[in-house]
C-alpha cells in the first residue's frame, strides 16, 4: 500500500548587519528597497524551510546535510535554485511530490499583492503546487522585534512505486 508522507521544515535568518547590507529574496523573490537576511546563500527563508519539508517527508537528510555551509560554492545561492535542486533529489530518491506549503513570520514586506507571483516561481521550482502565507507575531519575539524573518513549511511526497520486474521503469 502507497501512502502519503508529510515533512516540516524550519528556517530562521536575521536581517543583515547595516555593515554589509544585502538585498531582501523572500519567497523567490527580490523585494526592491527591503532590508536583505543574512545567511549562507540568498536568506531566501521561505524557499530554504520548503527544501527542508520536502527533505523531511522523505527521510534524506535536511538542508544543511545537501547544501551545508561547508560548501563554498553555494556561497550567496539562490533559494529558488536550491529548491528547485532539492525536488530533484527528492525525485531521484524515488518520491513525487503531491504540494508544499510555507507560511512565514515578519513584520514587512507587504507579502499579499505578490503571493501569485511568488506561488508561480516556487511552484516552477518544485514541478508541484507551493502555497505561501504570511503572518505576524503581533510585536512578540525576535520577528515582531523586526531582528529577522522565519518560516515554517510541510511537504505531502508519495513513493514511486517501483516497476513489476522485467518493465522498464
């Protein structure tokens, strides 16, 4: 019996220092005149924890364990890319993807007039359908502080099942 299988994945970046600024990528997106994250890559939070969920559901390890930041070559790479390589390996580990869903915690942007447009670029990514919200924590915390931005995200995968011996796959 085929049965669906969930992930959750988590990801936390804080806004970069005033001493090196960088540009805002949110949800696969550049967000002109908005503070940038820091991280590793591009800080794209929200595309960062749809890897994690899709790695989750399946077993395979997390973000750090596929694209850690022992890999200088991924210095400043883009969120979408890297979720977009993800549901490769995820593929490749013999799972289709059914949806991943995001919902990210901060203060700005103003994420509703471009939901469409970051659901289109996600969901290109991924080959499945990505929804993404967005909410505040109502002042509390470090996002209601305006330190940073996180987001939370799962991820339904099926196994492929295998071809009955002497078929091609």
């Amino acid at each position: 019996m085929l049965l669906p299988r969930t992930g959750i994945g988590v990801d936390v970046h804080a806004y970069a220092s005033d001493d090196d600024p960088r540009p805002l990528w949110l949800g696969g997106l550049f967000w002109e005149g908005e503070r940038g994250l820091a991280g590793h890559s591009d800080g794209d939070c929200v595309a960062h924890a749809a890897a994690d969920a899709l790695f989750s559901a399946c077993g395979i390890g997390d973000l750090g364990t596929h694209f850690g930041t022992d890999r200088p070559e991924l210095a400043g790479a883009s969120g979408v890319t890297l979720l977009g390589e993800a549901a490769r390996i995820v593929r490749a580990a013999g799972f289709e993807i059914g949806n991943v869903a995001v919902q990210f915690v901060a203060n700005r942007p103003k994420f509703g007039p471009r939901r469409e447009e970051s659901q289109r670029v996600l969901s290109e990514a991924v080959g499945a359908p990505v929804s993404v919200t967005a909410t505040t924590s109502d002042g509390l915390g470090f996002t209601g502080r305006g330190e940073g931005i996180s987001a939370v995200a799962t991820a339904l995968v099926c196994t492929v099942p295998a071809a009955p011996a002497g078929e091609p796959a």
